[in-house]
C-alpha cells in the first residue's frame, strides 16, 4: 500500500490498494487543541499556576505531621538493611520512586527500582530475603504491586509503603505505613497525580536525607558516586591522574639547544618540557612562553613597586600574525565595554603583581578570561595599574 499525503490538502489522505486510489478526508479536533489558547486570558492562566503552587505547598506542608514514629520505624529499617532498598512503583508513582531511589543510592544509602509489571515476569529474582522493599501506591490497591507481595513476604523481604490510603491492602500488608495523603490533586479535574506525587516525593527526600544524616556521610562520601560532577572532581581529582610521565613527558638535556626544546614540546604537545642534568634531576623548566618576552626587562618594572602593586607590560609592537592581533585587539574592545579596564595589552603575560594583592582575590576563571578577571578584581580592590612598554619576539620555530 503507498500513502501520499499532501500538505496543502491536509487534512485529505490518499492512499493506493492494487491498482486504485482512495481518498479520504478527516476534521481533526483542531478547535480542542488551537482554539483553547485563545480563551484563557492571561490573568486566568497566572490564577491557575498559583493555584496549583498553593495546593502543592499545603501538601507538603501537611506532611510536618506524618513525620512521626512510622517515619522513624522506616529509617531504622532501612538503615539496618543488610542488602539494598528496593523500590517500586506504577504509573507516576514509579516514576517518583525511581527518582527516589537514585537519591538514596547518591547519599549513601544502596538502593534501586524494580518496575512492579517487570517483577511478575522475571525481574522479582533482583530482589533477595536481605532487602527491603519500599512500595509506592497512592491508592494503595495498585493491582500490579499487589500480584508482587505474595512472593515478597515469602521470601522474607521487608516490606515499608507510602500510601495516600492508610486503610489499603498494601498499607496493612507493610510491617512499617507511611500516610502520604493529600487533601486535593492540583489537577483541575482532581485527576492527574500532582500533589501525591509531590507529596511522595518529599518524602522519599526526607528518608534519604535523615539515612544522610544516620550514616555519617560526608561530602567526599558524595564525590565518591559523583565522580562525573564539579563536586566530585574538586574532591576527587589528584595531581597523578593527569599528570604525564614516561615517555609522554617532553624533556630534553640542560645542554642542547633551545631548537631541540621546541621540537620537544611540539612533539609531546604540552607547550612546556622539562630540562635535565646528567642525572636525570630537574634543573628547570622551558616553555614556549620563554621565547616571546626578554625576562631581563623585569629590573625595569621593580623601581616601580614602590608606588605600585600591579605591573603590566604592554608589547610594543605584537609580533604575531594577523589574525591573532585582530583577534586580541577585538577581544579588548569587548572586555573594555565590558569591565572598562581601559588596559594596552589586556593579556599580555608579561605582569608584575605583589603577592598581599594576589591574595586579597579569588579567581574563578581557567581560560580566556583570567587574565582580564584578574585584573578586574584588582582594580575593584583599588589597586591602580602601572603600564610599561615590553619587547615581544615571534615564536621561532
């Protein structure tokens, strides 16, 4: 069967069975989808949202109260689980419970979700006499959760519920109930899970954040499972793990020719290399950096910390190609509109600063920016700069 369908003919159908075409023509519900928009002022539609923030909010503020012997009869359980907190769901239910249980297995507290429909068909045998389960039903009569608890309770699991119905099959079937019922759904037909959900997410949050507490559990605890993370990396990340050794260390003799450092550098693609003694020690370090300025022009910037704290050096004339002088001097214009340094060589390297400056700020850039961060936090300390002219040399090789 081949199908053609025409956009300006939407919304007919055509369509081909052996040798014959067919048409077909259908109205789609467009008043229902597009029509809707324009009756709901803006007013309407602000008054609607607010609503649904208050009725949540009261949702979650009611549970203040459910915070009681239940919810600590739970925390007790779950902190002396031998095995893990196995969590299941259905529906919006499940979808909270997996949430929940990747807040839990974040904060210490080893933890996962089986799907209820999954477990009737296999995936029960994740689950072993050393876990406890922790169900999710709002009614509490989830036909799925209730077909699992049979085979749960002989094989000896235990079992906590977070129900909206103290009075349901799973909540009297749970050694331990935690009531998380709610007055109204926001939901303005009062059918969609919107509070409940809210509600039991909430207090997943609490159970996992007071097993946090029970445990003991730090922030390097933390950056252990979020080794991925900006936490985890501040934490984490050692000197040894990125450092490069062997063969991928550029170095070269303390007495070969600084063409020989280059070729280095270039090779290992560090822009720096190492300098060695005969022994294998380390006398120093050549970067490419080394090659641009004339180090000796430094005595002409000390007779100026007397009434300076900030030396910048400016090249008198940059000796680079085309594209990165436009690209500098388009990146000053921008960093003047936008921070009015008003600096002649805004990342030139060539700087002298005192040390009591440099540890009055706090640098929070690693790239690009640093150089013109640093010296905007300079200046709002009120340190006044001081700009002298610099030889600058191409890079040679």
């Amino acid at each position: 069967m081949k199908t053609q369908i025409s956009p300006k003919n939407m919304p007919h159908l055509s369509f081909t069975a052996g040798n014959s075409w067919h048409n077909v023509c259908f109205e789609p519900h467009t008043k229902f989808f597009l029509g809707m928009s324009s009756t709901i002022n803006h007013n309407e539609l602000l008054r609607i949202g607010l609503n649904v923030v208050r009725i949540e909010s009261e949702a979650v503020a009611a549970l203040a109260e459910r915070i009681d012997a239940n919810f600590v009869a739970a925390c007790r359980m779950m902190h002396g689980c031998a095995g893990r907190i196995v969590v299941t769901g259905m529906g919006k239910s499940g979808h909270i419970g997996g949430k929940i249980a990747a807040t839990l297995a974040s904060t210490g507290t080893p933890a996962f979700f089986v799907h209820p429909g999954e477990a009737s068909h296999g995936d029960l045998g994740m689950i072993t006499h050393q876990d406890v389960v922790l169900a999710l039903s709002n009614s509490g009569e989830s036909a799925e959760i209730l077909t699992i608890l049979p085979v749960i309770k002989r094989m000896g699991a235990a079992l906590i519920s977070m129900t909206g119905n103290p009075a349901s099959t799973l909540a009297r079937q749970a050694e331990v109930h935690i009531n998380i019922s709610v007055r109204e759904e926001a939901c303005t037909l009062g059918l969609a899970p919107t509070s409940s959900t809210t509600a039991a997410l909430v207090m997943g949050d609490a159970l996992a954040v007071a097993l946090l507490e029970a445990r003991g559990f730090t922030r390097e605890d933390f950056a252990l499972s979020h080794p991925g993370g900006r936490l985890g990396r501040q934490l984490l990340l050692r000197v040894s793990d990125i450092m490069h050794t062997g063969e991928k260390m550029p170095t070269v003799a303390e007495n070969e020719l600084v063409r020989d450092a280059v070729l280095q550098m270039t090779a290992k693609k560090l822009g720096m290399t190492a300098v060695l003694n005969t022994n294998a020690q380390v006398m120093g370090i050549f970067t490419d950096g080394d090659l641009q300025f004339d180090l000796k022009q430094l005595k002409e910037f000390i007779p100026y910390t007397k009434d300076y704290s900030v030396i910048i050096g400016y090249r008198k004339s940059r000796a680079e190609g085309f594209r990165r002088a436009l690209n500098a001097k388009m990146f000053k214009i921008f960093i003047d509109l936008l921070f009015r340094l008003h600096v002649k060589d805004i990342d030139c390297a060539y700087k002298l600063i005192k040390k009591e400056a440099l540890d009055k700020i706090n640098l929070v850039s690693n790239g690009a920016f640093i150089s013109s961060e640093l010296l905007y936090r300079l200046k709002k300390k009120g340190y006044k700069f001081q700009q002298l002219p610099v030889d600058h040399f191409s890079r040679q090789f």
